[in-house]
C-alpha cells in the first residue's frame, strides 16, 4: 500500500488511542481501493479480536448524500459488544448517533461468493441488534474517510434472541428514548432487502481479504433515523422478534 496510507493509518489508531476526532483527508485522489486498503491497515494496527463486519450506506438517502450507489463496509470488534440491558459509557466518545439494526449470525465458514437466493443456507439466524457510531471529525468527511475510519464503528449491542433468517424481511421497530417513540424502521430499509444486504456484505469482505466464519456476526445497516445519543434509557421494540434495551451514561 502507498506510504501516506499507512500513515493515514497510524493517524486513524492515534486519534481512537487519544479518542480523539478522526482525521479526514477530505481527497478526491484517493480511490475507495485506497480507503479500504487503509480500513484494514488501521483493523490490524488495532490488534483486536474480529466478531463480524457491518454494512453502512444501506439507505438510498445515505447514498446520495455522500454521492455514491453502493453500501460501505466495516470491523466489529469483540471488546466493544454489548448485551441487551447494557449501561454503555459513551463519556469518551466525541459525537455519538444510535442506529437501530438487525444482524445476522453465520452458521457456516463461508469461502465463495453467495447470492441472495442462496444466502440464506449459510446464515444460523437472525437478531435484533444497535449500532452506536462515533461520527467525530476533524472535518466533513468525504466517503474514502469514511471507509478508512472502519465506518465510524464504536459499539455495537447485541440481542440474546436469535430468529429464523427467512423471516428477516417480516421485521419493523420502534425506537424509544425516555419512554417516547423517536423513530420507526422496517427490516427492508437496508437495500430493500435484508437478505440481498446480507449477501452483499459477505461478497464485500471476502473480496476485501477477510474471512467470514461461522459465528461471526454481520450487521446490515441502519434501518430508520439515527439518534443523538444523549444520556437516558432506550428501548428498540422488534415486535415478534423481541427488543432490545439499554442506556447511555
């Protein structure tokens, strides 16, 4: 990789060692190629445990406002997974934003790429899962800052409750903060299709370098608004599919 992403790199893993905003580049030169071979310098900078991979842009909206027609991708870690119930600490975190989600559970190491319709053979389940992003700055990023910084991940929350994937698409939330309803979401929100987002994100990380394993979770982006997150109670109803809750201090 060129040099000035490796140290592009190092400035992303000194600014999460500092917790301090992620420095952009704000550079049309750089390829999305560029970005993610960036991303995964950073991942592996890090050292940490790898649990799964998150999809981000999943919404046309979301698209459009960084001007581009496909999702980006990113690294869960293990040591910043939470359980529903969580109180989560978000004191060091410069501009946290809740996104309600749903995740998928890998039954399968997956070696190949899959297709929508055969997808679901290697998924065990599926569950309601929170992403909270830490969208700090130090300047309005452009979508290759945002590949780079591993999609803005934080913490991510994750619900003990698993669900038969065929039904993914039958999910709808509520997203409640204090006890008010802030926002409502559909699983279809994330490319229309939770299956279709599902297949996309493991053709995007196999073709990125990394291994899909069986038990590694994959988070498909958000569904509905995003929410400040403010310090107070949440609840993130799934119907059926259960809930989830916690709060930020």
């Amino acid at each position: 990789m060129k040099e000035g992403m490796r140290s592009w790199a190092q400035d992303l893993v000194q600014a999460w060692r500092d917790t301090a905003p992620r420095p952009v580049k704000a550079d049309l030169t750089i390829s999305v190629e560029e970005a993610y071979a960036t991303q995964k310098a950073f991942v592996e900078m890090r050292g940490e445990t790898i649990t799964g991979y998150k999809a981000g842009l999943t919404s046309t909206d979301a698209q459009q406002a960084q001007g581009v027609d496909s999702p980006v991708s990113g690294v869960l870690f293990e040591r910043v997974r939470f359980d529903s119930g969580a109180d989560v600490e978000t004191s060091l975190m410069g501009m946290p934003l809740i996104e309600t989600e749903i995740g998928f559970l890998v039954g399968a190491d997956v070696t190949a790429p899959v297709s929508r319709d055969n997808v679901i053979g290697v998924l065990a389940s599926f569950m309601p899962m929170v992403e909270i992003v830490d969208v700090s700055f130090s300047q309005r990023p452009i979508v290759t800052d945002i590949i780079a910084c591993n999609v803005a991940a934080a913490y991510y929350i994750q619900s003990g409750d698993q669900y038969d994937a065929a039904k993914v698409n039958d999910a709808a939330l509520r997203f409640y903060a204090d006890g008010v309803l802030k926002h409502e979401g559909a699983a279809i929100d994330a490319l229309g299709d939770q299956l279709e987002a599902a297949a996309w994100l493991i053709n995007h990380t196999l073709e990125k370098g990394y291994p899909v394993s069986a038990g590694h979770v994959l988070m498909t982006g958000s569904l509905g608004a995003v929410y400040p997150g403010r310090p107070g109670s949440y609840r993130v109803e799934y119907g059926e599919f259960g809930e989830i809750v916690f709060s930020l201090k």
